[in-house]
C-alpha cells in the first residue's frame, strides 16, 4: 500500500504551542454557534461521514485513521461548500438590514422575504473552485448575483460547475493571488460586496464569517468522538480552513486538543514557509500544483494568527506523492 511513497522526500518544521487567545479571540464559540444552529436549518443539510480508514491505520500501526468526507455536502463536491454560503449569507443580512433601517434576522434573507433587495447585491470572490461553489450555490439559494473570478490554470470543469449554479465567471491571466487582488479592486470600483475566504488590512469580517461556517465541521466531528483525536491533518492554501478547525477543536478539546499539522503543496506553501521564517510570509507561485484549490501564495492573516499559537507542525507534500493517489 504505502510501496509508491518510498522515496519521496517531504518538508516539515516542526511548530510549538504558543501561550496565547487567538483560537478563542479570532473566533468565538459564539460565532460557531451561531453558524452551526443556522446552517443546521438549511435544506439538506446533513452531517458529513468520519470514516475510518482501518486498512492505512493497519498499514502504519496506528489505533484509528478517521478521515472527514465532505463531498456530500449539499452535493456540491466540495471540501469548502460550509464557509461562502454562510458568509454570503450574512453579509445579505447586513445591507439588507442597513438598506431597510431596522435588523433584519437570517432567516429573513433565507426564506427569501426581502428578495428584492437581494437580487440587486453583487457578491465577488476569487477562487480555483472549491470556496467559489460555495459561494455560487449560496447566491443562487438567497437571491443574490454572483461574480467569480478564476486563474488561468483553473479547468473548465470547475468553471463550469460554478456558472451551472449561477454565477458569472472571469477568467484572468495569472495566479490565484492575481486573481484575489482583481476581485478585489473590481468590488471596491463597482459597489460588490467581497466575500472572500482570505483576509487583508481593513477586511476582517467576511472572512471571519467564512471561518465559523468550517466550524461546522468541527461540530459533526466532536458529536460523534468521545475523546479527542491525538493528531489532526489539515489541508491548506492560504489557511481559513485549517485555522478554523484548529480554534474549534481547541475551543472544544482545551488542553487536550489535537496536534495540528498543516499540509500543503511542495509548490505552494506559504504556511510552511511563514513558520520556517518565524512571521507570516508570502511566497511567488513559479508552477501550479496538481493539489488544485491549495495553489496560494499568500496567507490569510486571520489564519495565521490562530496558525501561529495552534499548530503544532507544517508539511509539504512533493508533486510525486499526488500522481498516485489521484489515479
């Protein structure tokens, strides 16, 4: 089974918990609260499956592998279909709400009580796939319009899936990164409303939002563990994810928590490299990983706060060790 990774070399620096509040500071236990009880409410919600993986942990003499399988999520497969949703979600909350003079709940936007107003908000992101199809299928299901911008290494496929749901999708020259700042430069000239899942100076909130819907995930682990697991591995590109999983189970498991390890790209590892300098650290793309949707090279801020104090090691993964288990 593990006969194919012989040889392959992967990068690690080891991190060290640090004396600090960022996982409870960051995000709140209240922020996850409040996203799970109104996520919970949505249709065809549903938990996602922890599934135990009994023949690699027979492989490496481990206990358990337990591996959390968010495709299903509604059907949208995507491993970020929780955080754009939500976060859309809230921010059509808030116009609306300022646009009406008087707080207006959800619930409210979610039944569709004040579609017309939601149907003149343009929400933006950038994505290579997964967190735009969240935020696409979000739109589409609370009424707004919704514009994406992608790299030009993103496929088709994904393009695709995202104008299936709705949205408008640009297509530029350059990176991921390329693509975050364009997103970014065209809301502010047009009146959108960026919703996006990494954070800059001055632009804290919506990410925050994006963050407590991942919290979800968390939830549904917990609910069904009744002790803690010894290690949690979590993918990343620019970090809201792994971030939010890792304030979650420490706002859950306290002490206890599990040692968070970080995984990213070889060729896109901004978190690695941020922990190797001691301080958050923006790396150039120079060739697009085959790991589509962990091509970053810049981290979120909000994520490496909370990464800085939680994680307790980051890893790299070659190119070489992707072919195989893609197949």
């Amino acid at each position: 089974m593990l006969d194919e990774f012989d040889g392959a070399r992967m990068g690690h620096v080891t991190g060290l918990r640090r004396e600090g509040d960022a996982a409870d500071r960051v995000l709140t236990a209240a922020g996850f609260a409040e996203a799970a009880a109104e996520i919970a409410e949505w249709e065809g919600y549903a938990p996602t499956p922890l599934f135990g993986l009994d023949g690699l942990a027979g492989a490496l003499g481990l206990a358990k592998v337990l591996y959390k399988d968010e495709g299903p999520r509604f059907g949208l497969g995507s491993f970020k279909a929780l955080g754009g949703a939500y976060a859309a979600l809230l921010v059509l909350q808030r116009e609306i709400s300022a646009a009406l003079g008087r707080p207006v709940s959800p619930t409210e936007v979610r039944e569709g009580r004040h579609a017309d107003l939601a149907s003149r908000i343009t929400l933006v992101t950038a994505t290579d796939g997964n967190h735009g199809r969240s935020l696409a299928w979000g739109c589409r299901r609370f009424g707004a319009a919704c514009r994406i911008y992608i790299h030009a290494r993103v496929s088709e496929a994904r393009a695709a899936a995202m104008r299936a749901l709705g949205a408008e999708v640009v297509r530029i020259d350059g990176n991921y990164d390329d693509s975050v700042r364009l997103s970014r430069e065209e809301a502010e000239a047009n009146g959108w409303f960026a919703v996006s899942d990494t954070s800059w100076p001055g632009y804290v909130e919506t990410p925050r939002d994006v963050m407590a819907g991942y919290g979800v995930m968390v939830k549904e682990v917990s609910d069904v563990l009744d002790r803690p697991p010894t290690h949690a591995f979590l993918q990343a590109g620019v970090g809201g994810l792994a971030a939010a999983v890792a304030a979650g189970l420490r706002q859950h498991w306290g002490e206890a928590s599990p040692r968070i390890v970080v995984v990213e790209p070889e060729l896109a590892a901004c978190l690695f490299e941020s922990a190797r300098a001691g301080g958050m650290t923006d790396i150039r793309i120079e060739e697009e990983t085959l790991m589509a949707g962990l091509s970053c090279g810049e981290p979120s801020a909000l994520a490496w706060e909370v990464l800085a104090e939680e994680a307790g090691a980051f890893l790299t993964v070659p190119e070489s060790l992707v072919g195989p288990p893609m197949r």
